[in-house]
C-alpha cells in the first residue's frame, strides 16, 4: 500500500512537472503583410533574413529583413506553384501544375524553366545536394535530376496514387508520401520504392525526420488531424492524437523534441515531447496553413489561403524536465557547455510553483533573449539556448523567480 501510494505521489508530480511545461511560453505569432490576396502554398528560408513564398499564378515572393517587407519576383510562369526549396543562398527551385519546375541561380531574380518530363501537377520539390533532386505528384510520379535540373527522368514508385511529399535525409535514405494512407521508401536515392503500411486509408500530406543525424524516427501529418509517428525507419507507425479532426497541410521540427503542424482553419500545433502530446497555439487566423518553416529554433513562419503570412519570434527552444523529484530550493545552474557555439543548456531547479523570468544579458546589461516568461509548476527544469545571431563576447543569465534572483556568466566564441 505504502509502495501504490509512493507510485501515485511521484506520478502527480510528474503530471504537474509536464503541465509546467506545457505552459511555458507558448509562442505567440504576430500578422505579416505579405502584400498579396493569393494563396500562399510553401515557404523557405535561406537565411534568418531571406526567405521566399509561393502560390497561386506562379506567384513568388521575396524578404530580406525577416519578413519585414515582401517583394514581388517575376517566375515567368503563370502556373500555380506549390513548392519552394533552396540548395544555398542563391540556387533554388519551384515545383507546380503541369509539370513545373523553374530554377533560379541569383537568389531569385530570374527564373529558367526546367523539362520535368511531365504534365502532372507536381506538389513537391527536394533537392540532396547541388546535383541531386526530387519532384513528387500526381498518380504516383516521382522524377529525378543528377546533374542540377537539366534533366528529370521518371522513377518508378509502384503506386498511381498522388504523392504530396518527398524527402530525404541522406543521399540513399527518402521517404514519399500520398493518398490513401500511401507511405514508400527508398534505400538507393530511388532506384527501388518498398512500400510500408501506413494503418491508415487517410491521404498523407507531410513526412520529415525530427533529428538530422539519424532517421529512425519520423513523423507524417495528413487529413482529418492525422499524425503518425515511426522509431523504427518505417517498419511499424502508431498514430497519436492531435486533438482536431482538421487537415494538416505540414510538420516541421526545431529539435528532436519540439516541432510544429500547420493546417486547416489555421490550425496551429506544437509538442515538446517528440509527439506524444500536441498543444494547440492561437495562430491568429481562421484562413487555411498551408507550410511552417523555421530558420531557427526560436523564429518561424506559416503561409496560407489569401497571402497569410504570421510569424514568431519566441518558439520554443526545448525546455524539459530533468528529475522526478521536486528541489529543496531554488538554484541557476552554471550552462554547459560554456564557452560554447552556438548552443549552451541552462538547468534551473524551482522548489514551488512560481513565475519564473530567465533573460539573457550582454555585457552591457541589455536585454537580448528572454528564454522564459511563464508560471512554472515546482520541478527542475533545462532548457536550449540558441544564440546564432549573437556576436561573440560575455554574456549574462539571469533567473527570477518570486524573490529569487540569481545570475551567471556565459561566454559565447565564434
């Protein structure tokens, strides 16, 4: 008995310690006036300034200033495009109706056309590297360029269903997705597709892997709030509750823990747990999303029905808890690593609920990123610093929390 009531006691302690979490500075998305009525179907960034969007009527747009100002490029077509992806700062693709692919080499402005090889609509674009690309459409067309866009040739997939999704994480390993629950992969950069069961007869509209470095987990999101998820590179997906019945349109991850789903109705998820738990975010519009990217951890963008663009500028940077027992007292532990580049972790331990402030400082002493602003349930907690667009130099975090204050040094080198 005295055991069953230990097991209860650490597991509402655990339930509070996520809770708190869940509640910590949820990202707020702000409008940005994208300067069109269009649909807006895909964004890109190649740079936390530069980025690009495309939609309707071979509509491409252009910032340069973090989304400040929208400028309009010419893409010399007037098909609608529905996907937009950059090699590096100055090559890029897009992909649409009747085949289009259109490629530019000076940071978009100017457009060449591109043969794919077909008239199907083509949904996505997804290059490996300057050489190697991916475009996926309609009745199961995959087609393949070696040599930059100067030739497409046609992949064989095994399925006349439409794809809406390909991607790769090495040079072998890539995933499509389509209707009808349609999930295949590839081993050998597209010689074979093998199909993987889905579980699901719902179209897929989205996959990615969550962590770079190993593409044993992925995610895919599709129609009527589906989110599937895989641990084992595709042999077994589960499907985990999103909490809407809604579309969604794309999935994007910041860190193996923290990713984003945008969609219908502006549909607006987040998770800090690899997926086991989807929280639903005030994205501030009714229109559909189409796309979500981040340049960074800690700013991103959706673009969706009638020019909507809205962005944040305070994600989450992967905040969890670290113990099951709640501290003595309060304490700011020392970053690690420190000196560090570009990423250090701050640990903090809370020994009650409090509203907790955890601002970095420059040398200066003025205000450059505040990594927290929210109550907190009791807990020990860590959390990602992410300090790219920082120059080097000495730094200072400072946690406050009730009458507690505590603060300590960094050092950023470059």
């Amino acid at each position: 008995m005295k055991n069953q009531f230990t097991y209860l006691k650490l597991a509402a302690i655990l339930i509070l310690i996520f809770t708190g979490i869940l509640q910590a500075q949820q990202p707020t998305w702000v409008t940005i006036t994208s300067g069109t009525n269009e649909d807006l179907y895909s964004v890109y960034f190649t740079s936390c300034k530069t980025g690009y969007v495309v939609g309707l009527n071979g509509l491409i747009r252009k910032t340069t200033n973090g989304g400040a100002n929208w400028s309009s490029l010419t893409s010399g077509t007037s098909q609608d495009l529905y996907e937009v992806n950059f090699i590096n700062q100055s090559t890029g693709f897009v992909s649409g109706t009747n085949g289009t692919i259109r490629k530019t080499t000076n940071s978009g402005t100017s457009w060449t056309s591109q043969s794919s090889g077909t008239n199907s609509t083509l949904y996505e674009i997804f290059f490996i590297n300057a050489n190697t690309g991916f475009a996926a459409g309609e009745n199961g067309n995959i087609r393949k360029t070696t040599n930059g866009g100067s030739t497409w040739s046609a992949q064989t997939t095994g399925t006349n269903n439409s794809l809406y999704e390909v991607h790769f994480l090495t040079n072998g390993m890539g995933f499509t997705v389509g209707a009808n629950g349609t999930i295949r992969y590839t081993t050998n950069s597209g010689a074979n597709w093998t199909a993987q069961t889905s579980s699901v007869n719902t179209t897929l509209l989205d996959v990615r892997f969550n962590n770079l470095s190993s593409f044993s987990t992925l995610f895919c999101v599709g129609m009527n709030g589906v989110i599937l998820r895989t641990n084992s590179s595709g042999l077994n997906w589960s499907s985990l509750n999103s909490g809407t019945t809604n579309d969604l349109y794309e999935i994007h991850f910041t860190l193996s823990d923290v990713g984003y789903t945008v969609g219908e109705g502006g549909t607006l998820l987040y998770t800090v747990n690899s997926g086991n738990t989807w929280i639903p975010l005030n994205s501030g519009t009714n229109n559909d999303l189409h796309s979500v990217f981040f340049p960074s951890s800690d700013t991103g963008y959706t673009v969706g029905k009638n020019g909507t663009i809205r962005k944040t500028s305070n994600a989450l940077t992967g905040i969890s808890p670290v113990s099951n027992f709640i501290p003595e007292t309060f304490g700011l532990k020392q970053n690690y690593p420190n000196p560090f580049n570009p990423n250090s972790r701050i640990n903090f331990d809370l020994p009650k609920q409090s509203f907790a402030r955890l601002v970095v400082y420059n040398s200066a002493g003025i205000e450059v990123k505040t990594l927290i602003s929210s109550q907190l349930a009791a807990g020990t907690y860590s959390i990602d610093f992410e300090a790219g667009n920082l120059s080097s130099g000495v730094y200072f975090y400072t946690l406050t929390a009730g009458s507690f204050s505590e603060t300590r040094k960094m050092v950023l080198v470059k």
